[in-house]
C-alpha cells in the first residue's frame, strides 16, 4: 500500500531518535568518566597530603624538643617554646584534616562508583 512516504519518514525519525540516544549515552559515559577520574585524582592527591602533614609533625616535634633543650640549657626563652608548642599542635590540626579530607575523597570515590564490588575501597592508597 502507498501510504504517502508516511512509513519512511517514521523510519528516518526512529534512526534520527537512536542516534540522538547514543549521542547521550555516550555524553553522560564520558561525563561519568571524568568525574570517578575527578574522584579518582582528589583522592591520590588527599593520600599525598596525608603523607606531607605526617613529616610536618614530626619535624614540628622535633622542633618543640630542641626548642625545650634551648630553653633548659638557658639559650632560649619560654616563648621559643610556646611558639614550637603552636606550631606542633597546628601540625596536628593539619593532619588531621588531611585525614579527614583523604576520608571525604574515598566516600566521594564511592559515590562515583557505585558498582565497586562490595563498595569497599579500603585498600585504595
């Protein structure tokens, strides 16, 4: 039966819809890609910083300790003192956010992967 072309054109708007739906697929896969990289990336950098503010503390602490020597031995004063006190415990603080912010990266991580076998990243560095 001649229909008028009515069959065809419903035929190029069902291939013009699929290749608009691919288009978005593939648009919403590379946008879900770059952001478990996003993920990915955030968390490798909140490791490092882990890793940074550990050595902030101990040079903060052995900093305190010579600071406390000075002091005993008579060549440093109270305030030297207080001040390395400062500087370690804002350290501390440092790291502990460090921490806290490597903690925040691996449930954003999670997140962005949904699917993780067992949801579990703990062994991610």
């Amino acid at each position: 039966l001649f229909d008028g072309g009515q069959s065809r054109a419903q035929a190029d708007q069902q291939e013009s819809n699929i290749a608009i739906a691919e288009n978005q697929f593939a648009s919403n896969r590379e946008q879900i890609r770059f952001q478990v990289e996003q993920a990915y990336s955030t968390l490798r950098s909140s490791f490092d910083n882990i890793q940074v503010t550990a050595l902030a503390v101990q040079n903060a602490q052995e900093a305190l300790r010579l600071a406390r020597l000075r002091f005993q031995a008579g060549v440093g004063t109270q305030t030297d003192v207080l001040q390395q006190q400062t500087a370690l415990t804002q350290a501390e603080v440092n790291s502990l956010t460090a921490i806290l912010n490597y903690n925040r990266a691996i449930a954003s991580l999670q997140r962005q992967i949904s699917n993780y076998p067992d949801g579990n990243l703990a062994d991610t560095p």
